[in-house]
C-alpha cells in the first residue's frame, strides 16, 4: 500500500525529485487544457488523429491530477505516440472517478487491492499497462510509492477480425464507389499490410527504382522508423497513378507532402447521396483525418450493402485490410518473421493469432471435404480462395471429375485432357459415383480394344484403371477417416 503522508507534502517530494525540479515552474503545470502542438506533436499526427489538446479539468483529487501531469510529461519526454498518452490521460481520470465513488480521496488510501479492483473492473491489459507505468514513475521520482504487482487478467484470443472471402469478393465489386484516390488508399493498405496511420503519413514522393526493382518508403509506427520497402511494379504503378492525380489536382511543385489528401462531398453525412446526381467531389492539401476515413468507409458498406455468408451486414474498418493481409500471408504458409517485417510488429506476439485461425479453418474445411490425389493419397489440402487468386496465385479449376489444383504459376497445362494422369487433380467423395460410371465405360472400351488387337489402346486404358482404383483406395481410406472422427 502507499505509505501514509499528508497531502501537501506531495508537491514538496516532486520539488525535490529529479524531474520534479526541471517542471515545478513550467506554467503548463499550472493550467487545465495543453497544447499537443506545444508538446512537440505535428500539425499532422494531431490531425489524424483527431486531438489537439488534453484535459486535465474534469480530475476531483488535485494531488493525482498533478501527478497525471508529471506523467504525461514523462510520457512526452520519451516521445510516446499520441494514441498511447491520450489514453494514459483517460486512464488516470477514470481512476479519478473510481477513487471518488467510493470515497479514497487521499493519497495515502490508494493501495494495492484497490488498484486491483479499478483493472478488473473491465479486465483491461491496456489499464494495468498504463497504471503500472505510472506507479512505476512516481516510485522511481520519489513521489508515491506503491507496492503493485500486476494481476494476471483473463486472457481472451485477440479477436482478429479479417474480411471473408465473400465480402472481400463484394468490395472488389464494389470499389469503384469510391472516389478513386480512396480506392487506390485501401488498395494500397490491404497490399501492403500498413496501419491506416502508416498509409496517411506516406510522403508524397516516397517511390524509387533501382534496376527493374521498385521500392516504397514507408513509416513503420510501432518501431518508430522510416525504411524502403521492395513492391510489386503494379503496386508502383498505383502510387504513381496516384501521384499524377495530386499533380493534376494541385499542381507538381505544389508544397503537399502527403500521397493521399482529403476528399470530401457536400454531403458529408451521406457521400453518395445521390449517385445518378453528379455528386461534385472537392480535395484539399490535408492529411486525411481517421475520423473522415471511418466514415467513408461506413456509408460505402451501407450503399454496397456489405453482407457476410450468413446474410449479416458486415461491419467494415480500415484496420481489416491489415489483418486480412496478415491471414492471407498466414494462410500461405509465410514464415512468422516474414509476415512481422511486412507488417511492421514490434513482436510476433500476434502472429501465432493468425496462424492458429489459419489452421482451425483449414481443419474445419478439411473436416468438410476431404481430398484424395492421383496416387490415392488423402490429404486435407485445401485450394486457395479463388477470391484471393491474385495474391495467393493459385487456382481452382472444375472438371468433369474432381478438381484442378494446379498453380498459375506453372503455365498452360498438357494433361488437359487427362486430368487422371495429373499430380495437381483431386477428387472428394462426392466425385464417387462419376468415377464408377467411368470405370464402367473404361472396361467396355478395354474389352473391345483387347477384340481388335489395339495393343497401345489397352495399355492407355489399364493405365487409367490403374489409377482410378488407387483413387478408389484412397476415397475409401477418406471415408474410413471420417467415420471415426464422427464415432470418435
């Protein structure tokens, strides 16, 4: 618990700390509403985000909101984001609420249990994350010491919410809703795989070209760094598409910075108002706000009606492109530390997140239906999403029997026409009956063939039936397979 002093002494302990002494006299410790500009956070980072300043107003107990200020300025000190002192604000002034109701108003009242209590009132990782910092400050300044040992919460899985197939098909459909600079902004974040942040920050001339490589510059948030990373020449041609629009709208020498500027309607509610109306879109030279894309993206899944499999509208935000790049990675076998530098996770923490959802659906779907190769093998190989064809670049094919599951990569095919002798088909047991149907039409053709002495046609057809029965021994070890997982 903290140990027990008046009150007042407070501010002689921070007179006489460290940091105290360098902010004792700052007028900032004397007013309620600061400046982020004054801070040392850009024009920029507090438009996007939102927020130019912070409130210190609505804090009860003078000595925690003068301890909340020394903690902010800490936080600035050690250049946090913005996101993480806004919260670190709000978090401090719940605390202020929750120690008034049930009346601690001193100092000395605040101890270990109770700040237990205030993190498992709603079990957050990011309130004990912000309390633990403080506590950790005013112990170190001299200022309040508290003995605290973090509390080990319930842990739920991250919920990470990707786009489906089926959504994702509708977006692609739909894209051109958009006005086009916004089309290529969330073109260019599902490619990449870049927090919304990331890709309202891009510099306006962040493309260059070594050889026939193309390489983007690009702000990494979390590691707190610019670096260049390799792109596709397509994804090179999106940026350049959508630097020739900032220099059609602006002019070329015009001093915006940014690859993306604000876009907006007169109605601003409602963007597409009217779309057999001659909707006029107007740009300004200003990073785009998180709040104008969030509402793009609200009225474009209402007027694409965005629904999932189950005929529920789909609720669509800018940070799904991000993770639905994550999973189409995951789903493609990338390696954990491949899919961290792409994008850009100061851990891999997450990652075992999306491998793990990768995997509990492909089992799900293997459960579902099995596959049986050319040499009778079964496997729980899945294709690819056909949705997801031009990043996963493979491609699922229907024939008369079973399924094609070769590569595009690979090129025209040869076995086109029979598709049993090739490595890249695969039946189900769906395709049984099919296959008994052909068995019968192979065998009447055998038998004629052996009457008219075609030596070369019995061979071609003993070697079909050779590999329709290794077919047939393995759709029998498939349906094995599944009986016992349904007794089991």
């Amino acid at each position: 618990m903290a140990e027990a002093f008046a009150p007042q002494a407070l501010q002689e302990r921070i007179a006489l700390s460290e940091l105290g002494k360098q902010w004792i006299n700052d007028p900032l410790m004397n007013q309620d509403v600061w400046s982020l500009l004054e801070l040392g956070y850009s024009q920029e980072e507090c438009r996007i985000n939102g927020h130019y300043h912070l409130y210190f107003h609505k804090f009860s107990l003078p000595w925690l909101k003068r301890l909340t200020q020394l903690t902010i300025k800490a936080s600035v000190r050690e250049r946090y984001s913005l996101g993480r002192i806004i919260h670190r604000v709000g978090c401090l002034n719940h605390l202020d609420r929750f120690l008034c109701n049930y009346g601690y108003t001193q100092p000395q009242s605040l101890t270990e249990s109770l700040l237990h209590q205030f993190i498992s009132e709603i079990n957050s990782g990011n309130r004990q994350n912000a309390i633990t910092y403080a506590l950790n400050l005013w112990k170190e300044e001299g200022w309040l010491e508290i003995t605290f040992t973090p509390i080990r919460l319930k842990q739920n899985p991250p919920k990470i919410e990707t786009i489906p197939e089926e959504v994702l098909y509708q977006i692609y459909e739909k894209f051109d809703l958009f006005p086009p600079t916004l089309e290529r902004l969330f073109r260019l974040q599902l490619v990449l795989g870049c927090r919304i942040g990331e890709i309202l920050t891009m510099p306006r001339h962040s493309l260059k070209q070594e050889g026939d490589k193309w390489f983007l510059l690009r702000w990494v948030e979390k590691r707190k760094h610019w670096r260049f990373v390799q792109i596709h020449p397509l994804v090179a041609e999106l940026v350049q598409e959508q630097q020739r629009f900032l220099d059609a709208q602006f002019g070329r020498d015009f001093e915006f910075d940014k690859l993306f500027c604000t876009v907006y309607t007169h109605h601003q509610s409602i963007p597409w108002a009217d779309r057999e109306l001659d909707t006029t879109l107007f740009y300004k030279p200003q990073t785009i706000t998180r709040l104008r894309i969030s509402n793009w993206l609200i009225n474009f899944r209402e007027v694409a009606d965005l629904k999932d499999k189950h005929g529920n509208r789909f609720k669509l935000t800018s940070h799904m492109f991000r993770r639905t790049k994550a999973s189409i990675m995951a789903h493609c076998e990338v390696e954990d530390e491949y899919i961290a530098a792409v994008l850009g996770h100061g851990s891999l923490d997450m990652l075992p997140h999306y491998r793990q959802r990768s995997l509990i659906r492909l089992e799900k779907e293997a459960n579902l239906k099995g596959y049986v190769d050319m040499y009778g093998r079964v496997t729980s190989f899945k294709p690819r999403k056909t949705r997801y064809e031009k990043l996963a670049n493979l491609l699922k094919v229907s024939t008369p029997l079973g399924e094609c599951h070769r590569p595009t990569m690979l090129g025209d095919c040869q076995h086109r026409y029979a598709c049993l002798s090739c490595p890249h088909h695969r039946i189900t047991l769906s395709d049984k009956p099919q296959l008994k149907a052909d068995v019968n039409c192979l065998q009447q053709d055998l038998i004629q063939a052996q009457k008219n002495g075609q030596e070369r046609r019995v061979t071609e057809i003993t070697n079909l039936l050779d590999l329709i029965k290794n077919r047939f021994d393995g759709l029998s070890e498939l349906q094995h397979l599944q009986e016992q997982k349904i007794n089991g």
